[in-house]
C-alpha cells in the first residue's frame, strides 16, 4: 500500500506483536535462562536475570550421564537417515519430474498417504521384528524406521524443487550438445542442490525431533536426545537446572537451523496445497 | 549450407493428430517465419526440425542429410527459446562457451569464439554476470549469442520477442533482421505476430491446425491470399469480410477488402454507414462503422480524416483490391 | 523430454522407493491384523491361539477405549481450536507494518522446533508444577492456591502443551496465505466501503479457507498420533483421563504386553486415520497439477 501508516498506529501493533511473541517464546527463554541457575535458585521465587550464573548444570549433565553419546545417536540417526532416504528419494523424485507417467500423480499421492499411516497401527510387529533380529536399542534400527517414515515427505519435497527447473533449459543442454551425463553434471544437478539442500535441512529437522520411535524402540545404548530428555520425567532430586541445560543443549542445533527453514516447513509439510 | 527439407512430416500425440502430414521446402540463407494461432502446430514443427520431438512420420533433412533419426545435439542447429532459457547458475561467459565446451573445443578457442559473439551483440558490459541480474532484452541477446558460437547451419527462434515489452520488441526485431543481414544463416522464426511475420521474413509459412495455408513472402500474402484465413490473419485492422447479398453481387460467398482499400468519403458511397468509434493516431484515422446491408466495417484514411462518432459516411472499395472467396473458403481468381 | 529416458530407466529410478514404502506399509499391517486374531501375550510365550474377532470385541467395550476415544477428540479438537483461531489472529498481527517483524517471526516460530519431550518436560515442571512452578508462583503472588494442573485438569493441560507446539505451525501456514492475498481486491473492497472487519470476514477469510482446512487437515493426522508428550507428563492418568488411543495401544503393547489386544486396537486407530486421511488427498490431489 502507498498509503503510509501513522507512526502511532505501527507503534503500537508493533508493541502488541511484541508482547504476543515474547509469551510465545517465553518457555524457551525460560529454560536457557534456568540452565544457568543453580538447582536452589531454579525452584526459588523466579528471577528473570537477577540471579548467580552459573555453568555447573552444563558440566554435570555431562559428567553424571552419557550426554555426549546421546548427543552423536540424534546426529547419527537424524543425519543418516535422512541421506539415506535423500539417496533413494531423488531417483525416485528425479523420474517421476522428469519423465512423468500417468501414474505419476496415484504413485506421489500414495506414497504421501503412506506418511499418513499411525505408528501404533504398526508398532508390535515393528517392535517384536526388532527384538528378534537384536535391532532393538540400535543405532542401525531406528535409521531404518526413521528412513521409511521420512521417506514420503522428502520424495515429495524433491519433486516440487525439480519440477521447478523449467524443462527448456534442459532442451537448450540438449540441443547445445549435451549428452545426458553432461545434462546431469552441469546443468541438472546444479540447479538441483538448493532444492536438495532444503529438503536435507527440513527433514534433519523433522528426524531429531521424531519421538515416537525413538521412545519405544531405543534404551540406553542408542537413545537420542528425545529419549535421554525423557528420562528426566522420573527424576531423583531437584532437577529443574539441569533438565533446562540438558534441555538447551538438545533443542540449540535444531532451533537454530529452523530459523533457515521456514519456507521449507511450508512446502513440505503441506504437500503443496499452500503456495 | 542450411537448407531444410520436410517431406510428408506428421506429428501425433496420442490418438490426436496435431500435424497432418505436410510438406515444406527451406532454402539455404532464407528467413522464414511460421506464423498462426495459438495452438496451429507452429512451435511443434519448429520442435520437430530442431529434435526436440520426434516425427509421427515422414523425413527431416539438412542439407539432403536425413537427419530424422538424429538426436538434437547432432544436427547442427540452434535454438532460441521463449524463455531464454540461460543456464542461471553460469555467468553470461559460460552461457555462451557452454556449447562449444560441449563441442569439445580448446580453452582458447573457446574464449575467442564467446569473446567474437560478445563483440557482435555488445554483450562486453555484463558478460561476467548471472542472468538473474540482467534485464529481458540482455538475456535475449545472451541467448542469441550462445546460438551463433555454434556457427550453425540454421537458427530456431521460437517466440522470441513475446516476453518484451512493446518498445524493446520494435528494437530487437531490427537486430534479429540485421543479424541475418550480416550472417546470411537461414533463420526460421516462430510467431503469433503477423506483424512481426510481415516485417522480417523472406517467406512467411501460415499454419493453420497443423496444416499449411500458404506459403509466400509477405507481400505475396498480402495481395494474394489463398484463403480466407490467410486472409484474415495477415493484414492489421483485420481485413473486412463481407457476406449475403453483397457478397453475391460480386458473384462470391465472401468478399474482403482491406481497411485501407476502402475509400472514403462524406458523400455517400457504393456502401453508406454510420461512424460508431473512431480512432485519430494523427498518423492514420481509423473508423469503425455501421454499414447497411452489411455490418461492422473497419476503414483506414491516411492522416487526419475529420469523422466522428454519429457522422454519415459513404465507403467504396478499390476494385483492383476486392477478394472474392467461395463457400469453401479459397479464393476465386 | 519424453523422446529421452526410456521407460524402463525411470521405473529403476523408482523402484527403491517403491518397494521400501510398500513393504514398510504392508509388511507389518498384515502383521498387526494377523497379531490381532491371536491371543499372544508376551510374558507367556507360546500359547497363543487364534480367537478371531474376539480382541476387536474386547478393545472396543473396554471402557478404556471409550475414553480414549473421547480423549483423542477432545486432544485433537481442542488443539485445532486454539491453533486455528490463535493461528489466524496471529498471522493477521504479523501481516501489519511492524518494527522488527523478521524477530517476532522467529519468536513466534520457534515452540515448533523444540523436541516434544522437551516442550513437555519444561511445561510440566517449570511452569505447572503445583510447588515450584511458574504458575504455581504466580497464584500465590495474588493470594490464589495453586492449581495442579497435570492431576486435576491432565488433558486440558496436555492440550496447551500440545497446541504450544503447533501454533508457530498454523500461523506460518496462514501468514504464507495471507501474504498471497492480492492487495487490490482489499483495495476494490476499501473503495466499495467496506470496514475493516467486513473486508476480512468476506475477502480474506475466504481465501484463507483453503490453508485452514489444510492446517486442519495435516494437523489432524498428526494430533491423532499424540504420544510423548503423555508419556512424560502423566503417563495417560490419572486412571485414563489423559489416555488417547495411541496411548492406549501404547500402554496395552509394550507395558501389559498384550500383543493380541494392543494389535486390535493399532487396527482401530489405522482404520481412523483412514478416513482423515481420504478427506486430506482429495485436497491434496486436487492441487497437484500433473
């Protein structure tokens, strides 16, 4: 709009979004500013920063329990399942971009209703499998589920990304004398790795938070951060700073990189029917 | 060098037959334009010369070469496509030198040949840009120049100018005509603009549905157009069509005369009407007018003609430029 | 592009996938409504015995399942209610001309990201504690007893936890329609007189509706599914007020073990899904232009 609005009138939906967002983001703010008091001053009257900083809950969450392993299982699995799952997804997304079938739509929409499935419906036999092949409380095992759970969303995000790649510029690869290994090479994957890279980025996201299958399929030899927070919900003691550190440490990769990944979030989790 | 031979080519997608077969003859050097409607198969013939579709049936060949089989990248054509089609994450440098590294070609070569089409389209400016940062009519002459590295035996430009604004498209069909001028390539030139087909071709090929209506240079068109289609579609205002009665006294289902063979006059004439909108370009005045026994008729004066909207006005064609059709729609000579 | 890739190539490019999902849908669904006909408890292995419908007839009159049932409605409903509306005002605020709106933005995005057992977690102690929590604090400072709210109002607090984390997921939905709104037909609206709240009631709601109905849609689906967040706070309790059928086919599975049982009611769940899920394709089908 042309129209400028009075300086009041920002000021003031300024002041009201402010406030909202501040509430909204309050229980997080809460935890970090919690994982640097001490146990005392965490179930004292609150105190928002006027309290003693300290950093021990961050040593002790570390020395008092296996934080680090916890740590490199949700990278490991969240990590490796999703290139896994990218390596197979993009063929798949590849063919059905670029060489589209007419069943092309039934086969996406399939696969996206196969992400629709409740993960009770198929906990036991997932459960029982695992337990009699020693999957059970394996890194390896819950790289498998979590490969097969995000498997639909990240072919159906590549699909969007490469069928932006306007067609004719691959006929002008064509007919500039490129072979199909050329075509791939330099112009294909170029324009491809920001699509990849994205759905990369949503689905780490999407597998470090997952926490069904990390709850009921790890103890705790592959539990991720999901699992080993868990854990502190029948707590000894007073626990309160160290949950908030424990909770800090877990939540800070991922915070962070959502921040890059918001449209991501849109087109994946939508499957497109929100531009 | 590059003439192009179509004999009985077809093109079928699925059970729809988009081209019936058809023949057509290209000289070496010629600018030809393929000009219709949407939709008449002009972009798919230009496709099937280039390899981007295969023939239903029928023969390609260049130069007496079939080359019906052959993939895109070997039959030594170029293409310029609607959208540009630059490779976005190159600079304008490696746009251009993108075919000939395909070619295989030394380094050095290379940059002499991009450097000499640089010089040719004033492309010196921006040639280490991206093409997101260039303007349309830059990404267009970048096109071009990633065409003419490859010194082929012809050009494809399909629709080219539709994505510029009115201005640029008058300056870019000067350079497009003064490029063949200088490179004397054949050139075949895909477009919905008769305008465009009008002024820059040798042979204008006008394809309706997939079918050939005429074959001819512009003027050839012009004066003399097969059909009624053809002419309708060729000439700005639309040439008049008359039916019924009228029609008969000139002994045809339909006669047409051009806007601008209509002479006029406050007067009265052999047909009289009244003036509904009138437009003054100063340049040309055109009516549009109520005629009796007739309909809408659109005519032409040169300069500044003093009528308006309500005026009574009186039309009579020139004899000489009158078209008579049958009910089949071909002319009768 | 056709004249390219043969058929056969892009099938092989497809296949993996394919075959991975199939298997990973039918394998063990089969398995599960194979489980469900047997009598199978895993802590006595080996008398298993086929009974038919009969755990389908037990899970579904168990009083249990009644309240887990209505407990998944009321999760799912009351969740959708406070991420819909709270979504839509949301996205209207950030939509205005405000100072520093990238921040707010992440402010208001960021609950989405933080793990379910964390977000519970932090609830449950650091704010509904009935002794140390915020809440807690906060009512004693205007003289009020403090409520406990994970014993005496288990689901609705579950809800607030739940809807917390989806919020940032609605509004980013509707903000991305919203800004897609073209301007001019609020401008036309403007010059046709209408106030505020009529332009909003008749043009942007409106074309908000498809991005609500997906946000109901996707939410749905995984509302239904609800799991970690119980686990941590009350464990489906007290008795099963805050038990939802994942849960429930939670607790039957793998703490009582009764695998017969626990596979009946995954069926059940499967079977609810479905239907949300026919509604979500359609939608999604009709946008996929193919």
């Amino acid at each position: 709009m042309a129209r400028s609005v009075t300086l009041g009138t920002r000021l003031g939906w300024t002041a009201l979004a402010w406030a909202i967002g501040l509430a909204i983001f309050f229980p997080i703010l809460w935890t970090i500013l919690t994982s640097f008091k001490t146990e005392a001053a965490a179930i004292g009257p609150p105190q928002l920063f006027a309290f003693e900083w300290t950093t021990e809950n961050y040593t002790e969450v570390q020395s008092r329990s296996p934080y680090f392993l916890h740590f490199m299982n949700s990278v490991i699995i969240a990590l490796g399942s999703t290139l896994i799952a990218l390596a197979i997804a993009i063929p798949a997304a590849w063919a059905m971009a670029f060489s589209p079938t007419k069943r092309t739509r039934g086969l996406l929409l399939w696969m996206l209703s196969t992400k629709m499935l409740p993960p009770v419906g198929v906990l036991i036999p997932i459960y029982l499998l695992f337990r009699n092949t020693g999957l059970l409380d394996t890194r390896i095992g819950l790289v498998i589920v979590l490969t097969l759970v995000n498997l639909p969303i990240i072919v159906w995000m590549l699909f969007t990304y490469f069928r932006e790649i306007p067609g004719e510029i691959l006929e002008a690869a064509r007919m500039d004398g490129a072979n199909l290994k050329a075509e791939i090479i330099h112009v294909l994957t170029p324009m491809a790795l920001p699509g990849i890279a994205s759905t990369l980025l949503l689905n780490v996201i999407l597998a470090w938070n997952e926490a069904f299958w990390t709850l009921n399929l790890t103890a705790a030899k592959a539990a991720p951060l999901t699992a080993f927070i868990a854990s502190y919900s029948s707590p000894e003691g007073l626990f309160y700073a160290k949950l908030s550190a424990a909770s800090t440490m877990a939540i800070a990769p991922v915070l962070i990189l959502g921040w890059f990944s918001q449209k991501q979030l849109v087109r994946g989790l939508t499957f497109g029917a929100v531009k | 060098m590059g003439s192009i031979t179509l004999k009985n080519v077809a093109k079928r997608f699925d059970e729809v037959e988009v081209i019936p077969p058809l023949d057509l003859q290209i000289n070496d050097g010629e600018f030809v334009v393929f000009v219709g409607p949407s939709g008449c198969g002009k972009s798919t013939l230009l496709r099937l010369i280039a390899g981007l579709e295969d023939v239903s049936g029928g023969t390609i060949s260049l130069d007496g070469k079939d080359v019906t089989a052959l993939p895109p990248s070997k039959r030594g054509l170029a293409m310029v496509f609607q959208s540009y089609a630059l490779y976005p994450h190159m600079t304008v440098r490696k746009n251009i030198a993108f075919p000939l590294k395909m070619a295989g070609l030394e380094q050095s070569e290379i940059d002499k040949k991009v450097d000499g089409a640089a010089r040719v389209l004033n492309l010196g400016d921006y040639i280490e840009r991206r093409p997101g940062q260039l303007s349309g009519g830059q990404r267009q002459r970048v096109a071009i120049g990633r065409a003419i590295v490859r010194e082929p035996s012809a050009f494809l430009f399909d629709e080219p100018l539709s994505n510029l604004d009115a201005a640029l498209r008058g300056t870019m069909r000067l350079e497009i005509a003064e490029l063949h001028q200088t490179l004397a390539t054949t050139m075949i030139y895909v477009t919905h603009d008769q305008v465009e087909a009008m002024t820059m071709a040798d042979r204008i090929v006008v394809l309706n549905r997939g079918v050939i209506e005429q074959v001819g240079s512009p003027l050839e068109l012009y004066r003399e157009p097969k059909s009624l289609f053809v002419a309708g579609f060729i000439g700005s205002p639309t040439m008049n069509m008359v039916t019924g009665s009228e029609a008969e006294k000139f002994g045809a289902n339909t006669v047409g005369v051009r806007p601008e063979h209509l002479k006029l006059s406050t007067e009265g004439g052999q047909w009289n009407g009244t003036v509904g909108v009138s437009e003054h370009l100063g340049s040309d005045t055109f009516l549009h007018i109520d005629v009796e026994g007739v309909g809408l008729m659109t005519a032409r004066a040169d300069g500044e003609f003093p009528a308006h909207h309500g005026d009574r006005i009186g039309l009579t064609p020139d004899p000489e430029r009158l078209h008579r059709f049958d009910g089949a729609g071909a002319a009768m000579r | 592009m056709a004249t390219d890739h043969s058929r056969s190539t892009a099938r092989l490019m497809v296949s993996p996938a394919v075959l991975l999902l199939l298997g990973w849908m039918i394998v063990p669904l089969v398995m599960t409504l194979y489980f469900s006909t047997l009598r199978y408890n895993l802590l006595s292995p080996g008398t298993e015995s086929f009974v038919g419908f009969e755990n389908y007839v037990y899970f579904l009159t168990d009083p249990a399942f009644f309240a887990a049932i209505a407990n998944t409605l009321l999760l799912v409903g009351g969740v959708l209610f406070i991420t819909v509306l709270g979504g839509i005002l949301l996205a209207l605020l950030l939509d205005k001309p405000i100072f520093g709106q990238g921040i707010v933005r992440i402010l208001v995005i960021a609950p989405f990201f933080v793990m379910p057992t964390v977000s519970a977690l932090v609830w449950k102690n650091m704010f509904m504690n009935p002794v140390n929590g915020l809440f807690a604090y906060a009512a004693r400072a205007i003289g009020v007893q403090p409520f406990d709210f994970l014993a005496e109002a288990p689901l609705f607090s579950i809800i607030i936890i739940v809807a917390w984390q989806w919020l940032p997921f609605a509004t980013l939905i509707l903000l991305t329609a919203i800004q897609s709104l073209d301007g001019e037909q609020l401008e036309a609206a403007e010059m046709d007189g209408a106030p505020a709240f009529k332009r909003f009631w008749h043009i942007i709601l409106p074309h908000l509706s498809r991005a609500i109905t997906v946000v109901i849609l996707i939410q749905t689906i995984f509302l239904l599914s609800i799991f970690a967040e119980i686990l941590v706070t009350t464990n489906g309790g007290p008795g099963y007020a805050s038990t939802n059928l994942t849960y429930l086919v939670y607790a039957q599975s793998l703490l009582q073990f009764d695998v017969g049982g626990g596979s009946a009611g995954g069926i059940v769940a499967v079977v609810l899904a479905n239907i949300v899920a026919i509604f979500l394709m359609r939608l999604v089908g009709k946008n996929l232009d193919l």
